[in-house]
C-alpha cells in the first residue's frame, strides 16, 4: 500500500477505527492494532495541520517572497 492517502481518507479511516474500538466487540489483539493503527493516524493527522497552520500564517509580499504574517488591529 504505497500510495499517499489524502488527509480526508486518513481522517474518515480514524473515525472507522474509533467507531469500531467503541462497540467494544472487537478482540482485543485487533483492537490493539487499529489502536496503534489511530495512534500513527493521528500523528500524520497532526502533522499536516501543522504545516497548514505555518503555511497560513505566512503571505506572499510584492518580491515574491514568503513572509510572516503581521496581524494589526486597525
């Protein structure tokens, strides 16, 4: 499985996990696989926030140029 899933698909992948660890019928040796499985989830999850965070609060100024934002309250 070497193609990148999309941060949808990771996120409604999480959701499947977390439903079905909810219903509490699962043994537990999957259980602790799909765990595991949402735990990796959610790190990568997080990570992709992250870098769309940075990459908001920075704007492109007239050269071009990457810059941080500059929020004011005018």
């Amino acid at each position: 499985m070497s193609e990148q899933l999309t941060f949808e698909e990771k996120l409604q992948q999480l959701e499947t996990i977390v439903s079905q660890l909810e219903k509490g019928d699962r043994p537990l040796e999957t259980a602790l696989v799909d765990f595991q499985t949402g735990v990796g989830l959610v790190k990568d999850l997080q990570k992709t926030l992250k870098n769309a965070e940075e990459t908001l609060a920075k704007v492109m100024d007239n050269n071009g140029e990457l810059s941080d934002l500059e929020l004011t309250n005018d």
